[in-house]
C-alpha cells in the first residue's frame, strides 16, 4: 500500500524520484557526485578569511547518512520532534538532511527573535532532542524542566556531551547502512516558525511533499539548473539548492542581524565563486546596492537575485540593477511560512509599469501566482471561516482579504493550534490558508498587496491601508520609510504617520520638523485616502522597529504605543 502510494505520489510530483526531501540529496549526489555542495569560508582567529571549506555532494550524503544510521543506532525514531539549532553553515545543512532522511520532525526556530521568545517556542514545541553548539545545551540544561521529553542530546562543535554525544562521535560509530523511512506512514518533516512580525510566533507544520513541491515550483518558476552557484543570505534557502543541484557558498555574515551585514563580504563570495544566484531580504540588498553605487561595483556574474520577507523599495531595485548585467533579473518572490512560493514579479515589470501606480497609493504588485496556487479576495473578517461556502469572494480591483490553496500551502499549525481556526478554511479535503494580507487582483489576476489585515486603521469613515498610504509619504526625497499607525479604540481609530528619514535627511531641529512636517502634510493632502492624515499626527522616529529575520517588516503595534505616547509631547522630535 504505501509503495503504491509512493509512485502516485512521485508522478504527482513531476518524476523527482523520491518522496522523503531528504533523499533529494542523494539523488543531487548519485547524479552530481564531484561537484561542489556546499562552500563556507574559513576564518582565522584574526578574523581574516583563508578560504573556503568544500564538500561535495557525494561527501555531504556519505556524511548525512552516517550520521543518520548513528542516530537511529541510539533511538531516533520517525517522527521524533528535534530542535535544531546550529549556525548556518555546513553543519547546519548536513544535521538538516540528516534528520529529514530518519524522518524525524525537524524543530527550525530563527535565533534572531531573541532569547525569550526562542525560549517560549522551543517549550511549546516540546522536542525529543536537541542538535545544538555548547551554548544551546547549556541553555537547554538550563532549562531542562521546560523539555521534559528531551533524549536525543548531540552537541555539534564541541567535546563536551551534556548527557548525550558529540557529532564527532556518531562519525566515528560503526553502525549499519541507515534504515529508509516510508513517508506515507511518517509525511511530517519540519515545524518552522513564523517571525511573530503580527503576534506570537506560531510552529508551522511541514510535509515532506510541502517542501518537495516548493522545490520542483521554484526549479521551474526561475529556470534553476543543475550546476549552478547560490550565495543565500536567509540559510532556510540553502535547503532547496541541495535538491535542486545546486551549489552553495555561505558568506561571512550574522544572519539573525542582516541589515547589519557587511556588503563587501557578500560581494567577494559572489566574485569568488561566480555566483550566478543570490538570495537575501530586501534589507540586505539595500546595504549591497548602496555599497556598489558608492563604489562603482558591478556583479555581472549574478543572473538571478532573489528578494523576499517584505516588498523591495524601489531604490534597492534600482541600485542592484546598476550593480547587474543587462540580461540579470532581480525577482521578488512572494507568500510566507505558511504558504511560499504563491507570486513572483521582477524588477523589470516593477520599475516599467508598476510603479508609478504603486507611488500613487494603488498599492504594491506582488505579481503573477505560481502555476500550482489557486487563490481569491474574500471580504476581510477578523471571525473564523470554517468552510469556503461562508466566505464572500470580491470581483477584480476590490480591497479584500487573500486566500490561497495549492501543494505548497501547509495544512496546520503545530503549536498555538487554536491559530489554525482563524487561518485555515476547510475546503473538501482541501485546505485554503488566509495569508492575513489585504490587497485586490487586477485585469491580468495579478495581486496589489496593501498591508497586513491587522494593521489596518479602522476610522469612522472606513479603513485606511497601510502600504498605499505609506507609498504616498515614501515619494518624499527626505523619507526612507514611514508607518501608518492607530490611535484610540477599533472602528473610530485615528489615523497617525511615523516617518523615519534618510539617515543624511534626518530632522536636525525643531523648526526643521516644523518644515518637513509641512511637507509631507501637503503631499498626503493632494491624495484621497491620506487626506484625513492631520499635520499634528505626522510624528519623526530615528529607526523604525522592524522584524528580525528580515529586517524589513514594521512593528506597527510597538510604534501604535509609542506614537500615543509621543503625542503627550508633541514638541520633542527624536524618540
């Protein structure tokens, strides 16, 4: 029965050949055995890079196998929850594809959300074990009383064992060749968390067939090929190259504080390596495409950039497309934890034509969906849809709420299960997932996104969105972003503007203020949807507080606080 299953399912999925995401790796290895998998510098304790630690597809699945018959000699079993918490790298992807090939669940929890709220995840998740550097057991010894159901100990860069074994020693093990796990009967492969950009981080589940469908989506979707050279910035990324045959260059980076990388590093990996693809959020791009325009640099090796987590602004797409060769793209691939890849659009279609709609407060064109996604704008409620009968679907250039439903598109959440009712929408035996994001389709069934759901204003005169709003205040010279904000209670909500300005354009003095605030007032005055926009609510914020992961995405509920805070003292200027 479940061999049955498997053929079905590997013709569902175009002929990939195999239905756990882990064994895509021995596939890439059995195909592509010599060549590169994964590159990542090696540093010197005086901080210089003296090359790059290679392992090629062949070495990377002997080692992921070994380890995977090592961890199974000690009771891994399929569908045992494991934490995994090593720094992106060569260990990362090879524990990575370890666990997804013994079927366990693998735990992927973004370090940048700080301590507390990695702490809260990890409890709620309840792993079995934990794969994590000396610091992380110590963290998780700590705190043993919250893991209670924590066996499996690995400790990876280390000689200490904290109760259980080092990756050294299950590398040395001699054991049998790897037990080959049946995903009909084990399909669950990873819990990944959300930011908690619009709430508390939710454990979102994955299948194997969710991650194997992404892959074959995005190969097709971009022309991704065989032998080419990937430098991801975001590790999650670095996940699909391996499948997908593709070569993997980690640079020298801090990926929980992206917006603070350096761009010469990124820069060099691409050079070294002559990198035909990168992949990075909208934040790191902008720190790389100033760095290039500076100083007269080109990348002409890259073919394909890659930009997701947030809308990309329109100065980051004009300054990588100085840096790129006439026949590059940049592409902004659009969806998220729940649901990724659903759209796509790329610079071109951006900087030829959407834009001049998007600065006029028509909201930003997220593109095209994926052949595999279906999807639709429902009039946007804050109560549950328990079935697709109950909602309302909106005609072509209505704001509403977007559904989505395709083999990308997960079912479930793992942990705050009581999300699923407000996200989920049963269709059948299909599940359709509200992205929580507002926006319209247009003629061609392309989606303008305007904002979060739950950030929109809610005045007496009806809702106010977030990114057409914000767009119109964006088109000042001075103003690097802004947030559209609510004061006061739902339904009769206030709205307030926050502006953070280029940090050369920043507001040096009272009377300054004075005058941009005059500014940008008589901007949002020659527009209908800003007009209700007073003088006295357009407040200044030196750094607007943003998510971590991508270092793009507002915290509007923080800066909702803090501007009703700062309109007691209407007359200081910085936060």
């Amino acid at each position: 029965m479940g061999v049955e299953r498997s053929e079905e399912w590997r013709v569902s999925l175009g002929g990939v050949g195999y239905t756990n995401i882990g064994d895509s790796l021995s596939e890439s290895a059995s195909r592509w055995p010599d060549q590169t998998a994964v590159a990542e510098p090696i540093v010197s304790w005086s901080g210089l890079c003296r090359g790059y630690d290679i392992r090629t597809f062949r070495e990377l699945n002997r080692d992921t196998d070994q380890l995977v018959a090592a961890m199974q000699t000690m009771g891994l079993s399929p569908g045992t929850r494991v934490a995994l918490l090593v720094p992106p790298g060569t260990e990362f992807i090879t524990f990575t594809f370890a666990l997804l090939k013994a079927g366990a669940v693998v735990v992927l929890i973004d370090p940048g959300m700080g301590r507390r709220n990695m702490l809260r995840c990890l409890t709620e998740a309840q792993p079995e074990g934990f794969v994590t550097i000396p610091m992380g057991q110590a963290v998780r010894w700590w705190f043993r009383d919250r893991f209670p159901k924590s066996r499996l100990l690995i400790t990876v860069g280390g000689r200490g064992t904290w109760g259980g074994v080092t990756a050294h020693q299950l590398r040395s093990m001699t054991v049998s060749p790897r037990q080959i796990v049946d995903t009909a009967r084990f399909p669950q492969a990873a819990i990944i968390f959300t930011t908690g950009s619009t709430g508390p981080a939710k454990g979102v589940l994955y299948t194997h067939e969710n991650f194997i469908h992404q892959v074959t989506a995005l190969r097709a979707f971009y022309d991704i090929r065989p032998g080419g050279v990937d430098v991801p910035c975001f590790p999650l990324f670095a996940l699909f190259n391996l499948a997908m045959g593709v070569t993997t260059v980690f640079p020298r980076m801090n990926a929980a504080r992206p917006a603070q990388v350096r761009p010469s590093r990124i820069v060099r990996a691409i050079r070294d390596w002559n990198a035909d693809q990168a992949f990075a959020s909208p934040a790191v791009w902008n720190v790389v495409g100033r760095f290039c325009e500076k100083h007269h640099v080109t990348i002409p090796s890259l073919m394909r950039v890659l930009s997701a987590g947030a809308p990309v602004p329109l100065h980051v797409l004009r300054r990588m497309r100085r840096a790129l060769s006439a026949s590059a793209a940049m592409h902004t691939p659009y969806g998220a934890t729940e649901a990724l890849p659903i759209a796509s659009i790329s610079d071109r279609e951006v900087l030829e034509e959407t834009q001049f709609r998007s600065a006029e407060g028509h909201g930003t064109c997220v593109g095209s969906r994926f052949p595999s996604i279906s999807w639709g704008i429902i009039r946007i409620r804050d109560d549950a849809i328990a079935n697709l009968a109950e909602a309302e679907f909106l005609g072509h250039g209505e704001i509403g709420e977007l559904i989505v439903q395709g083999p990308v598109v997960t079912r479930e959440y793992a942990t705050r299960i009581e999300a699923n009712r407000l996200a989920k929408i049963l269709d059948g035996d299909r599940v359709w997932h509200r992205m929580g994001d507002v926006g319209y389709l247009d003629g061609r069934d392309r989606f303008w996104f305007c904002g979060r759901k739950n950030h929109r204003v809610q005045t007496e005169h009806g809702p106010m969105f977030t990114i057409p709003c914000e767009a119109i205040a964006n088109g000042h010279p001075r103003v690097f972003r802004s947030a559209l904000v609510p004061l006061g209670a739902p339904s009769r909500q206030i709205p307030a503007l926050v502006v953070e300005c280029w940090p050369e354009h920043r507001v040096r003095s009272r009377s300054d203020a004075i005058d941009l605030r005059r500014e940008i007032h008589a901007r949002l005055q020659q527009y209908l949807i800003t007009q209700s926009i007073s003088a006295e609510h357009i407040l200044f914020h030196r750094s607007l507080p943003v998510d971590i992961r991508h270092n793009a995405k507002i915290f509007r509920e923080k800066l909702a606080v803090w501007a009703t805070k700062r309109l007691r003292w209407p007359d200081r200027i910085q936060p």
